[in-house]
C-alpha cells in the first residue's frame, strides 16, 4: 500500500510538472520541453527509491540529497536552475495534500495528525496559487525564490510535526532528525537572505 500511496503521488506530480512546462515561454524559448524535465524527475525519483530501499536514511537527510541531486542534474543538463526548482517545488506541494490524506485513510493510527498536514499543505497550497504561480510564470519573482520559501516552510513544519509525533519533549528537540531540520531551517534561511539582497543589488543597477 506504501508502494501505491508514492506512486499515486508522483503521478500527481508530474502532471503538475508537466502543465507548468508545457506553457512556459522560458522553457519553450530555451527548447526545453516536458520530456526533458521527466528525465530530470523519473532519475530522482529511481534513485530516491532505490536508496531509500537500500539505506535508512533518516528524512531530513533524503530531502538533501533530493535537493543536491535536482540541482546538480539541472545544471548539468543547463537549464534554468532557479526556474526548474520553482517549477519541481510547486509540483512537489501540489502533491503533499494528497499525499497526507492518502496516508491519513492508509494509517488510521495516526489519522489526526496526518489530516493536520493535509489541511496545513492544503492552504499553503492555495496561497501559493494565488498569490505566486502568475508572478512565477510571469517572471515578476526572482527564480529561485518560491523555491527557497518552500523550503524554509516545508524544513520547520516537518521539524514541529516530528518534535510534537516524539512527545513533545526536550529530549526530542535533541534527537538527530530535530538537528538536521534545524539545521536545514537555519541554511534556507540564510539562503533566502543571500537571494534577497542578490535581488535588492540586481533591482538597483
């Protein structure tokens, strides 16, 4: 059922992947088409899976190499860097609401807190529709920036669902999974205030 549950929503990712490439001019004007991004995602995706099946990575460090993969294939193959994690993120949140209230049916046990998720993911997903997906589109937002905010989010919500899942105790803050996220939390962040004064300098000239 795990299987059918990843399954499920990488299919919903990749056809929210495929309907933001399919349009973007950038994409189109670079002879970048779909096909070429789903080799990018079916290659993370595979070697993800395989790993994961063949070492226990803890999650916070499976995020990071997810996220140091996507990066080093995108420029490899020379893509837009910035715009291509944008558009794997957004298709990636696009997945998450589903993917909790699928696990919220599959796990009955944990039902409270995987329907927390659900709806927590669900939001930002609106939010994220309506206030960014045009200006992304657009170009009106520096490339890279939705992606670097979703991390920002995505590290301290799993950081606070793992604290409040291992009871909520001090014991939990200093268990490795926490420091990995806080570590997480603490290098997006000074990610995200690097891309903004890099922003501000571009804005001035």
């Amino acid at each position: 059922m795990e299987i059918l549950l990843i399954l499920i929503s990488f299919l919903i990712f990749l056809y929210t992947l495929f309907n933001l490439v399919k349009d973007d001019y950038v994409c189109i004007r670079k002879n970048i088409s779909p096909e070429n991004v789903f080799d990018i995602a079916f290659v993370v995706f595979i070697f993800n899976f395989l790993i994961g099946s063949v070492i226990e990575f803890s999650f916070p460090i499976l995020f990071l190499i997810t996220i140091s993969l996507l990066y080093l294939m995108t420029k490899y193959k020379k893509f837009p860097i910035g715009r291509i994690f944008d558009f794997f993120i957004f298709s990636f949140l696009f997945s998450l609401p589903f993917s909790f209230f699928l696990s919220a049916i599959l796990y009955s046990g944990s039902i409270i807190f995987y329907l927390v998720q659900a709806a927590f993911y669900l939001i930002l997903l609106i939010i994220f529709i309506k206030f960014l997906k045009n200006k992304l589109m657009s170009r009106k937002i520096r490339e890279g920036t939705i992606s670097i905010v979703f991390i920002v989010i995505f590290s301290l919500e799993s950081f606070v669902a793992y604290f409040f899942q291992k009871g909520a105790s001090v014991s939990s803050f200093f268990q490795r999974d926490s420091l990995l996220w806080i570590l997480l939390i603490s290098l997006s962040i000074v990610l995200l205030v690097v891309h903004w004064i890099l922003r501000v300098k571009t804005d001035k000239r």
